[in-house]
C-alpha cells in the first residue's frame, strides 16, 4: 500500500520492497521508466505517476533529482533496485 506521510508530505510504502523487475537487470534509464510505469498501471497503485512521485523531490523544481534522492523516492515506493541498476 502507498500512503503518504504528512511529516514530510512523502509518498511511502508500507511493506517490503520489490524488485521492479525479477526477470533481468534494468539496465538503462528507458528500461527504468518503462519498469516504472508498468508498475504504476497495478490497480493499487491508481493514484500515482512518475510525475507526482519524483516532483515531490524536486525541491529547486528544475526537473531532475539526484540519484540518492531517486533511490530513497524509488524506496519509499516500495520499489528496491539492485546496485548494479543505481
């Protein structure tokens, strides 16, 4: 389940994590994102987008994030990426 936490106004997965993908590596960015949205079209998972889960880290609004800032977003979805895919 995907709550979001008043503190600090952060999405957050309440559970384990998951490998995006249990298959193969993800490789690149395209395969990232292409995992990523195939995990946010399951129906628990309706009210969110890339768009709402990244922005909410975008602090100076310049449309990027570090990677630490995308592991701990990816994270606090419930999302977990091997070392070798950060």
């Amino acid at each position: 389940m995907v709550v979001i936490n008043p503190t600090n106004n952060a999405f957050e997965y309440i559970g384990e994590p998951i490998l995006l993908s249990k298959d193969q590596e993800i490789a690149n960015l395209s395969l990232l994102i292409k995992s990523m949205k195939e995990w946010l079209k399951r129906p628990e998972n309706e009210r969110l987008s890339t768009s709402l889960i990244f922005t909410n880290y975008d602090k100076t609004q310049r449309g990027e994030i570090s990677s630490g800032q995308m592991v701990t977003a990816l994270g606090r979805l419930g999302i977990k990426l091997r070392e070798s895919e950060v």
